[in-house]
DNA sequence: GTCTATAATGCGATAGAC
DNA sequence: GTCTATCGCATTATAGAC
C-alpha cells in the first residue's frame, strides 16, 4: 500500500518534505551501521540536503528513529489485531504467522532494526503503547500460560526471523521462496508436533 | 576455565591490568548498548579507571572490541574442529550444537554482540581468520551442497539462539533448561524429520 | 522548507608526569 | 600501569538568513 512505489520513479530531487524518502534513506543505514552507528550527518549526505534539514521534521534524532519504525509497528499491530479476532488457537497461531513474516519479508532492513538496535529497544520500552506490539506477539504465539519451553521457542523464532533477512549465504533467496520457508518453519516449531525419538 | 571466578572475589580494586576483568565490563555495556553505542570512557567509569588507562591495553577502541570477542570466537572454533572431527553428518551436526549451545549460554551477552552488533560483523569481515568460524559453522549444520530451505533453516536459528539470552520472558529460565531447550529445537529444525502434514 | 554558520558537548586518541 | 591534561574532530542541536 504504502510501497516504494512513489519515490521509485526516477533520481529526481525529491526533498525531505516526503517522508518516504527520509524513511527509506534512514533505514537503509540503521540497518547496516545500527542507529548509534548513523549520525545525521549520513542521512542527510544520503538525502543530498544539510543535518539542518532534518531538523524541520524530526527534533531530535530519537524522533526520527521513532518515525522510521513506527509505520512497521503499525502494521505489525494490525497483524495481531486481525489475528486476535480469529476463533481457535490453532487459526490465532497461523493468522499471525502469515502476516508476521509478510511483514517482516517485504520490510527486510526495518525488522533487523527493530529486534537486533539496543537503542530502538531501549526506546520501545519507554512507550508503552509501542510495546504492546511485542508483548501481544509473544501472547499469541505463545498460548496462554505457555511453559519455559514454548516462551523460548517464541523468542528464538521471532529473533530468528531476521537472520535469513540479511545472511549473505541466503541473498540469493527470493522474497516468495522465503516467504514460503520461514512460514514452514514458525509452524514446525509453534505448532504441536510430535515429540522427537528420545 | 577462564570463568568469571577469577575476579569475582570481592569489590576489590583489582585494575586493568587483569584483562578478565575489562573484558567482563566491556561485555556487559556491548550487549545494553552496542558497541557504537558504547563509548571508552563509559567501559573506564565501570571500572573506575580513566579513558587513556585503558589506551595502555588496546591501541584502538576496534581492538578493544575484537579482544572481548575473539575468545569467544576461539572456542567456538574449538568447537568446531572436534565436530568436523567426527564420521557421519548426524554424528557432525549433534556435536555442533550439543558445543555450540554451550558455548552461547555460557557466553550469554557475547553472542548477542557477535551476532547483533553491525560494528562487529564489519569487524569480523575484514579479519578472514576469524571470519572462518561463521562460514564452518553455516557448513557444518546445513551440510554439502544446501538448498535455499536448509540455508535459511540454519541461519534463522543460529540468529534466533540470542532471543531467549536476553529476552525478559524468558529471563526466569536457568542455563540447564535453556540448554536443553535450545538444543531440543536445534535438533527439530537441524535433524531430518517428517515431512508436516499438508 | 532548506540553507549557512555555529554553539555545546562528547568522542577517540596522544603526550608526558608520576 | 595509571594518571591529568589536552588535541582534533565528529556529534547533536540551534539560530537566523533566504
């Protein structure tokens, strides 16, 4: 909805008035120097404007790290409202398990942010309203009242996720064909199965 | 071996000099804030001593940051080396992670920044000897020739091994059970297994 | 809405006393 | 082996011209 599609047209001098582009810029680096790592300095060299010019949106860098990964927050509390309605455990487990790793596939950089930046931990902590999103997540794949090891299990395949995202041994994976094995391999591991040969 | 006993005596004054103990520290502020998001004189405030003490040590702070990590790296390659010794991939991939989960839980916050911290991996990158570790780990587990599933299957989990270290849900989960449950779903995604039902 | 210019602070790193 | 003091530079952030 919301996709590149309208900055994408050409190397035209778009501004920092569109938030797109900002977006897109920042988060290109955040995700390969981690938010410490980027000063505004970068983005607005990226952008072709001054720091100054950062400035006019965002008035602190903390905003600006917030702005970039609050619409990806948005949509993944979508996700978890739409799969919160579902009846059954089974329907919950799998309705955010499409929309998780849709998300996640077609946001690629935003999600290694999201879980790996200690900074943009540090502040999802501090709005609580932000937080919900991972503790709903947990929730609803966790079941209720979920044992040590099903709590684990959550937390390794949510961080898991990223892994496959930016590994250069799987660069050559296609978006659907990744798609396809991260949604195998939430449900091989937060679906009942069969307890291995002990 | 190199355990934290050493310097765990008492609040004692024990000085730079004692590399375990600048390591112990360093490590602690790495895995909160990233190691951009550390600065030297923070790690000399948590050992109340000053920036230039710790100059003597290391020559750069990059050094620095490559001496907490390298031991690590080191017995992960150790690991390794006894698994690649073994006949048999069943027989490879049990010894693998059988050490490799030790070693992450043991190592609890060096992994996170091993594998989270982009500082790091730029690095790593650049020191081709210790780059080995990653590529032997990655062969070990996904055997000859994988496929796009295998490569991803193994990337998702090695990255997803830091979830449960750090994740306060899981905070309450002492090392013999995050062990064994972390070596449990190593095996289900690791091992061949039937076919889910479609 | 973006610029230049600059303030205020913190950074990594060095020099030299002890 | 650790200190004080400091250099040079990058950083976040602000003020004011255009």
């Amino acid at each position: 909805m919301t996709a590149a599609g309208s900055a994408a047209s050409a190397g035209e001098r778009r501004s920092v008035t569109d938030p797109a582009r900002l977006h897109e810029a920042a988060l290109r680096l955040f995700a390969q120097h981690g938010t410490s790592g980027t000063s505004l300095q970068m983005i607005a060299d990226e952008l072709g404007v001054t720091k100054a010019a950062l400035y006019y949106r965002y008035k602190t860098k903390d905003e600006l790290v917030l702005g970039v990964v609050r619409p990806f927050l948005e949509e993944l509390l979508r996700v978890l409202e739409a799969a919160a309605a579902r009846r059954g455990r089974r329907a919950q487990v799998e309705a955010v398990l499409t929309g998780l790793v849709d998300v996640v596939v077609r946001g690629r950089g935003l999600y290694v942010v999201l879980v790996s930046d200690p900074t943009v931990a540090h502040l999802l902590g501090e709005h609580p309203l932000l937080r919900r999103a991972g503790d709903e997540l947990v929730a609803l794949l966790a079941g209720p009242d979920p044992d040590a090891a099903a709590r684990v299990t959550v937390s390794l395949f949510l961080t898991g996720l990223v892994g496959p995202l930016h590994d250069p041994a799987c660069a050559d994976v296609d978006d659907e064909e990744l798609r396809s094995t991260l949604l195998a391999l939430g449900r091989r591991l937060l679906l009942p199965h069969r307890a291995p040969h002990r």
